[in-house]
C-alpha cells in the first residue's frame, strides 16, 4: 500500500529533515531558470512545510494536497513532481497533505479541491518542487565527488558523474542534499524531454482500491468512538420543535440522543442500532416557510419569471430590433431537474474532540473551511484542530460544502458526548437532504435571416444561485449574476451577432451546491439543443451549422472536426437509430461529442455509443483522461435518462437508488476518447465530459424520431411510436 | 450471540440477530472492505460470498448466515492473485474505488458459474451494482480478460 492514511501516517511536520536527515522540499521554493515569474505567494510562506521526502531507503514521498475522489490525483500530482525529479517512479508513494497554509490552492487561495483545477493550478509549482529536489541532489553528488555540479546528470533516482564512472542513489545522497543551500533558480525540462508526463501511467492506488484495503471517511475506526446517525428537518428549512427520546434511548446500544444544529442526533455502538434509534425519535418540526413547495409551484413561478427581464449575464448587439427583423423566428422552453449527487460512499465524518485538541477524519473538497468550522465549534487554537484527509468514495461537489455541514454535525456531536463520533448519513437523509444541482427554467428565442444565418439569440435563465449566501458569493456574483447559473450561457461561442443572455435567481430553502461540472450541467443542454432546433429550422446540417459559426473559435473547433473525423457522421444508420452532436467549453478544455441512440417502440432510449474529442491542453496522463471522458459521460447519463429530485409539501420525493435512478451497466455506452494534440493553455479534465453528453443523446433522439425532447429526464412516455 | 465464520475464521458476534451481516462486518469485526452504499440491496457495494454465492450483505440478517461460509473482500485472495483483481490492477479499473469490493465480489460469483461470459451475462450479474465514477467498461474488459485467465488456469489444470 502506498498510500497512508491519515490514521497511520506519522505527522509530516514531526518527520521533517531535521528529524530524519532528508531531503525535505516544498518551502521557499526558487524561481524556474525559464520562468522567472514562477514566484507567487505560496512560495513566501513563511513555514517550512513540505512537498516531497527522500528518505534514505531511496522512497520518495510526495505530498498531495488535492484530495482523491476518484479524479486521479493522487497520481497525476505525482507525475509532475517525479518527471523533474528524474527518480524512479516505483519509488514514489503519497501522503494527503494536511492542512496548511503553504498547501493552499494556488488559484482559489484556500486548501480546496475543485473547478476541475488540480492538474493545472499545480503544474508550475509541483514542477518546481522536483526541479529543485533534483538539483539538491546533484549539488550534493558533486560536493561528494568534489567535481562541478554542472557535470553531473540524474536519471531514475540515481546522480551519475559519467568522467570517473561514480554514481550515488537519491537515498545514498538525501542526508548531505537535506544541508545544501535552496537554489535561487533552477532550470525546467523541455517538455520533448518528458519521460513520464504524458503517458499513460497507472494509478498508484489501484492495488489498494482492488483488496478492499483503501480507508475511506466511512472506514475509519478510533478507540471507544461511537457511531452517530442525524434526523434533519424532512422539509427544507425546517428546525426541532421538540422531541421525545423515550424510544429511541429504550434500545440496547443507544448511549445518547442529542439536540444539535442540525437536528437530532442519535449516538450509539455502531451504525444500525443508531439508525434504529434514529428511526425512533419522535420529533415535531417546525416546517418553516417552505412547507408548501412544490415541484409544479416552481415551475410555474420559474415560467412567470422567464417573462420578466432578469440581471443580464451578457449583451452584444440589440436583441430587439434583431428579432424584428428576423426572417423566421422559434421559441422553445428547456426544464431541468435538482439533482442529487449521490456519491458512493454516503456523506461522514469522524471528529475526536478533546480537551487539548480536535482531529477530524474525513473525505473533504474544502479542507481550509473544514478547518476553520472545527477551530470555531471547538474554541481551540488553530494548531491544535487537525484534519485529516482520507479517500473520498466520489464527491462531485457534493464533499465541497461551504457551511460545512457534514463536519460541523460531528464535532458539535463529539464535543458534547466529549467522545470520539462517526457520523454516518443514510443513503435517504443524502437523496433527501438537499445541496442539488438547482432546478433550472430555460428560455430561449432566436432569430434567422433570409441566408439562414442566425442573426438573434435570446436566453433567459431562472434558478436559484449556488454562491448567493456563502463566503463564494462575494467573488462569484457579479451585478446580481452568478457565474455558476451562466457559465455556458453567456459565454455563447457562437457567432451570432445580436445576443442577450439574464437570468433571475429566486430564493428557496432547498440548499443548492454545484454539481459535476456545474453550470454546463443545464446550460449545454439548453443551447446545445436549442442551436440544433435553429440548425433545422435554418435547414442546414447540425455540423455544418456549429462549424460556421465556430469559424473563430479554433479550440472549440478542432475538437468538433475531431469528434465528427472519428464518427460515422452523415453515414446511414439502422432503422430507429439517431445521431447527436453537442460541443461545449468549461473549465478550460474544449470537449465535443457525437451519440449515437436508438429509440424502440416503447420510448426507452439506448445510447450505444459516444466518440468524444477533447482539447484539454498540454496533458499529463492519458489514461486518466481516457477514465474522466468515461466518467463523466456516464455521470451526464444518468441525469439526461433518470434523475430528478422532485418537491412535495417541501420535502424530497425521492429516497433511494430505487427512485432516484443512476446508470447503470447494461445501459453504459461505448465511449472512444480522442485528445486533440494541443500546447494551448491546460484546461481541466475532472468535470468536462459531463455537459455535452444529455445534449448530443437529445439531438441524436431527434434524429432518430424527430421528437424534440426539452425537459430532463428524459421520458420514454413522449417518445412512444 | 451470533457465531459467524467468516475468511475461514470464526467470531463471535455480540449483537442483535436482526442486525445486517454488513454492519457485523464493519462495526462488530472491523472488516471495512465492504461497503455500505444504499442499504435496500440497490446497489451492490456490501456484495460477499455467502456459501459462495453473492449476497447483498445489508439486506441479510445474521441470523440467516450463521454457520454459512462468509467471504469478504479481505479473504478473496491474500495477495491480490485473484484473477479478477489481476485484471483489474491491468485494466485499472478503479476511480473513487468505493464501490469496487462489491462489483469484484459480484464478478467472482459471475466468472465461478460461467468462464465465458458474453457481454449480456455480464449485464445480467453486473448491473446491481451501482458505480457512480461511471468505471463499467473498464469492469467488462476486466471481467473478460479474467475470465481468459480462469480458462487457461483451468486448460492448465487439466
Ligand atoms: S449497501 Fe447493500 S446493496 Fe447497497
Ligand atoms: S469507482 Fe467510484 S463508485 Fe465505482
């Protein structure tokens, strides 16, 4: 096993050089020979905190301080690290870096996984890290031999001097790096010198993740800890007016039941008899002001609003006098569900809160926040709150909560029992318990001209905002709009001239979160398939149509002409089968892909299989490429054919896999990834697949039927023959 | 008091015999490679081997397994030299890996009754379990490149 948890490992900070003699690297990191402005802040932080360990065994740790949910980063980071290191890579192991100011995001600021930003957001820095070990080792090699560092070569975790043939390991040589000074400069590789930055590596924890070895939140186990289970409000909102614990505490094994935040918590021996105790509680809520929400009120208030003009994401031209003059004209309406994230692993958390300490086990996207909540429910000082971060069982935003629910429950919990605690969500209390994607109201109009080329494209979005009310709002909301209700909207790629994108954000109690891939999730289904209603309405072919008005936007471009290369696109297919296509742009990378579907008599949809092109910039590791174009797909699946969180009397509809459908095997379509080589500017992998796909499959059903569908999920009951 | 045999190993189990096989696993023995992912037999991620067939460990009492042969993860193979996990190291499978114990549980019983599954056979066994990473086709090259595996084993034995 290569990777250790935060159960076992021994603190980072107690094992530095000083201790062990070794290498320790990450802390005043120099400038790069070739980029002089790689100094940022993190490399003034002012601790001597680390990236990379050799020890003298020759095993290389490198500190992750991304977390891993399935994304790859716990190899990817790596990767960089050891290609400028030159070792060897069966040397290399990871640690989960704690949480520290130098393990900060190097873009957002904050210690935090997200935006599809690991890769590219630590490329300079992590590079750096391996450069200046390297060249610590050499330094240390040459003042061994006493002969000019400049004479000296690494490969493999080894420092050669070829004249006299010498040669010592990095593990022979980290004691004697450990004294050398930290160079002002070292000088990057040439990226034709990679040897492993861009292959396809395998994940370093896949041995563990294939044993049932790999410790996740949900798998760690401390001395006398309990297990807590929570009773939330059922209606958004809602909070405890009083409960009666008489039953609950009647079951063998219920050690206390306790009021918090929350809700109420139930604390017994292990998780089933907390959740039998849980089930027990009597408790009368106090429902709140959104008892009555419901799934059809919203739309209908969504559609009224549609009506109004809302704060305007984006304005080229004038929309008006552009519909005016417009040869043909078409409106559609395109509705979208709250989604649950529905991650493996259900939501936990373990808290031990002592007197002279706290430490929190748990699989988290926010770190930093993480941290400061435990500091500010505990009152003790920030030194002495740890978090350690374990695998996550898939998070998809759903682990990147910014009140931090999910930890607040279990330190509250294990400060007042003044116990070690687990709390453990039921799959249930996850369906039912809000942070969705938002349910979303589309409407768009748009306007053609005697050469039927769009002249006019009007979007109105409605639904509520992710960042209105959290620490994210005061950079995310610009002007009443938030980024992440119209990302993918008022960023039209498109060349049409007159355009005019607004949006209305109308408030519920139902919490809200991003969701994989975010504002795409809806906005690429909307105009994806709203751009292919104009293409045949214009009467021209879906493909001929984007690449037009695509002329001047080349990413976006060499990504279509690639998925559509590697399609059958324009050959005749089966009787009842359709082709789609879908391009989109998020997180930097640049993805298109054509789908193509069957329908039967009976309205069930079958994707068989999906070519995606993706321009992701310069890329690391194909085969981690190759597993999130999978992913993602299949994520975006699941929406498009099953998923839907609906309202009744404010509370969730659905509770379990059994009607909050996912994908699942026998439905999952072939995919064919295809990277277009590109030495653009890096761009994300982790989230990018997931917009195109409920788009390309809607198109492709109206190849094959010529039904138009414009509401998710999509129903097999209006595409009956 | 429930006696359990499990990896060829025997506990004792203080708990109420309604609980699920999977929470004795995790809570009572410490045996965390098998997961908890919807606890209503939805998703497979408890999937072990009881007399070895699966069984959704969440949705079955321990009373109905006392005495029965109970396999876990941990005891599918000591070293990772199951043919499955071989396969699934070469195709490299996992993402978030949470649900992997139950989707190889799941394929072991699958590659037991039948060494060559056709890609509908390994629909028919592998769609109870749910992976939310979306690693399917991975699963199936690695369910058919283990069951290639388990043949030449078998030619080789014969
Ligand atoms: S936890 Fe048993 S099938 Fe989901
Ligand atoms: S690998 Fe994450 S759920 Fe399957």
């Amino acid at each position: 096993m290569r990777i250790i948890n935060g159960m076992t490992r021994r603190s980072f900070l107690k094992t530095s050089a000083a201790v062990l003699g070794g290498l320790v690297i990450g802390f005043q990191l120099p400038s790069s020979g070739r980029r002089i402005e790689a100094k940022s802040k993190w490399a003034s932080a002012d601790i001597a905190n680390a990236f990379l360990r050799i020890d003298e065994d020759g095993s290389i740790t490198i500190m992750v301080n991304h977390s891993e949910m399935g994304q790859g980063v716990y190899t990817s980071l790596p990767m960089i690290v050891a290609e400028e290191l030159d070792c060897d890579w069966n040397d290399v192991r990871i640690e989960p870096a704690p949480v520290n100011m130098v393990y900060s995001h190097t873009t957002f600021g904050s210690q935090m996984t997200g935006g599809s930003s690991s890769v590219w957001t630590e490329w300079e820095r992590l590079r750096l890290v391996g450069a200046t070990g390297k060249a610590m080792l050499i330094a240390a090699a040459a003042k061994t031999w006493e002969v000019a560092a400049e004479s000296c070569r690494a490969e493999n975790s080894v420092v050669y001097h070829d004249a006299s043939k010498r040669q010592l390991t990095y593990g022979q040589l980290t004691k004697q790096a450990s004294q050398m000074s930290t160079p002002k400069q070292v000088s990057l590789k040439d990226p034709k010198d990679f040897k492993i930055i861009g292959t396809p590596v395998k994940r370093l924890d896949t041995p563990e993740k294939t044993n049932g070895q790999a410790v996740f939140g949900i798998d760690v186990n401390l001395p006398g800890m309990l297990t807590a289970v929570v009773r939330r409000s059922p209606v958004f909102g809602g909070k405890v007016k009083s409960f009666s614990a008489d039953k609950a505490k009647a079951i063998k094994g219920v050690q206390s039941v306790i009021q918090i935040s929350s809700g109420v918590a139930v604390i017994a021996d292990d998780f089933w008899t907390a959740k039998i105790g849980a089930q027990a509680v009597e408790i009368v809520w106090d429902e709140g002001p959104d008892a009555n929400l419901s799934t059809q009120q919203q739309s209908e208030q969504y559609a009224a609003l549609a009506n109004t003009p809302g704060a305007v994401a984006r304005k080229k031209g004038n929309i008006t006098t552009a519909m005016d003059v417009s040869a043909k004209k078409l409106e559609a309406v395109y509705e979208v569900p709250y989604l649950a994230h529905a991650p493996m692993e259900p939501l936990n958390c373990v808290a031990d809160v002592r007197k002279d300490g706290c430490d929190v086990w748990t699989g988290t996207q926010l770190q930093t926040a993480e941290h400061a909540t435990a500091k500010a429910i505990t009152g003790l000082p920030a030194e002495k709150v740890k978090i350690h971060t374990t695998l996550l069982g898939g998070g998809f935003g759903r682990r990147a909560v910014p009140d931090c629910h999910f930890v607040s429950e279990a330190v509250q919990i294990s400060k007042a029992i003044q116990k070690p605690v687990k709390v453990v969500w039921t799959r249930e209390d996850d369906i039912q318990g809000g942070w969705y994607r938002p349910r979303y109201y589309h409407k768009l109009s748009a306007g053609i001209n005697d050469d039927k080329k769009p002249i006019a494209w009007k979007h109105t979005i409605v639904g509520q905002s992710i960042t209105a009310g959290t620490p994210f709002e005061a950079f995310m909301v610009r002007h009443g709009v938030d980024v992440t209700s119209v990302e993918g909207a008022e960023n039209l790629p498109y060349a049409i001239p007159n355009v005019l994108v607004d949006l209305h954000s109308p408030r519920h109690k139902v919490p809200v979160l991003w969701w994989r891939a975010v504002g795409g999730t809806h906005n690429a289904f909307a105009v994806e398939c709203f751009l292919d209603e104009v293409a045949h309405a214009a009467g021209k072919d879906p493909y001929e149509f984007r690449r037009e008005l695509l002329a001047s936007e080349p990413r976006h471009l060499k990504a279509l002409e690639l998925a559509i290369s590697k399609s059958n696109w324009g050959k005749p297919l089966p009787k009842g089968h359709g082709r789609g296509l879908a391009v989109h742009s998020c997180f930097g990378s640049f993805v298109a892909q054509v789908a193509e579907v069957s329908v039967s008599k009976e309205g069930k949809v079958k994707v068989h299989n999906v070519v995606c092109a993706v321009d992701c910039g310069p890329i690391v590791n194909p085969n981690t490429i190759d597993a999130q174009i999978e992913g993602g797909i299949a994520f975006g699946l699941a929406a498009a054919l099953h998923g839907e969180v609906t309202l009744k009397n404010g509370r969730a509809e659905q509770s379990n896999f059994y009607d909050y459908k996912v994908l699942r095997m026998d439905e999952m379509p072939k995919v064919e990834t295809h990277i277009v080589p590109s030495t653009d500017k890096m761009g994300g992998i982790g989230e990018v697949a997931v917009p195109p796909i409920a788009p390309a499959v809607v198109n492709a059903i109206f190849d094959a039927t010529g039904k138009r569908v414009r509401q998710l999920p999509i129903s097999s009951e209006d595409l009956r023959s | 008091m429930v006696q359990l045999k499990i990896n060829q190993k025997k506990y004792e189990i203080e708990a109420d015999k309604s609980m699920p096989l999977l929470w004795a696993l995790r809570d009572k023995v410490g045996l965390n490679g098998t997961k908890f992912g919807c606890g209503v037999a939805q998703c497979g991620a408890c999937t072990v081997h009881v007399d070895g067939e699966a069984v959704r460990s969440c949705v079955t009492p321990i009373s109905a397994v006392e005495g029965k042969e109970i396999t876990t993860i941990e005891g599918l193979s000591p070293d990772l030299s199951h043919p499955l996990q071989q396969a699934w190291i070469a195709e490299d499978v996992p993402q978030c890996g949470y649900c992997q114990s139950g989707q190889i549980m799941s394929a072991a019983v699958l590659l037991k009754h039948n060494d060559q599954p056709t890609d509908e056979d390994i629909n028919d066994v592998m769609t109870g379990n749910i992976c939310r990473c979306g690693t399917y086709n991975r699963i199936r090259r690695a369910i058919h490149q283990a069951a290639k595996t388990v043949r030449k084993q078998k030619e080789d034995n014969s």
